[in-house]
C-alpha cells in the first residue's frame, strides 16, 4: 500500500483503476472461453502488470496492523454476499 507522499512508480503511472478495468475486461471477454485457456489468460494479465508495477518500485513487505484489518474488511465486504446468495451452493459444492 503505498503511503501519502510516496511515487507510484513503475510504467503504469500508478493508474491502479485503469489496471482493474483492463482485467475485469479481460474476465468479461474470456467469458464464453474454456475455464483453463480463461484462467491462464487472466494469469498472464496479472502476472503482466505486477511485473510492470513491480520495475518501478520496491515491493513492500511489511505491513501495519491498520493494513491487515483494512485487508479483512475488504475481504469479508468481497465475500458476504457470496456466502448470503450462494450459501446453499457453496455447502453442496464443498
């Protein structure tokens, strides 16, 4: 996470929304593609722009506790409805 002050540095110019617009349109476009020729793609993408952010800047690894909790409630926002709609699914799934 970068910090108040601190470059987003790497060929992207720290654009992170135009990142996560290209993927979901790579999600949205593979759709009707087989699952393993679809994951591999999204894979790439990711792997693609990590490695472009990654060029301009150092990775960081250290993390506060304020990080982690901002990380679970993200998590859980992400996984709530999922767990709500699909429960029943995802209990026979499993």
């Amino acid at each position: 996470m970068a910090r108040k002050g601190a470059s987003h540095g790497g060929k992207l110019g720290g654009d992170v929304y135009l990142v996560f617009a290209v993927f979901a349109a790579v999600g949205a476009a593979t759709w009707v593609v087989d699952q393993p020729v679809r994951l591999t793609l999204m894979w790439l993408v990711l792997l693609v722009f990590t490695l472009l952010y990654a060029s301009g800047q150092r990775i960081q690894f250290s993390y506060t506790l304020s990080d982690l909790a901002r990380g679970g409630v993200a998590g859980l926002l992400a996984s709530l409805p999922v767990v709500l709609l699909g429960g029943e699914f995802l209990i026979v799934t499993s």
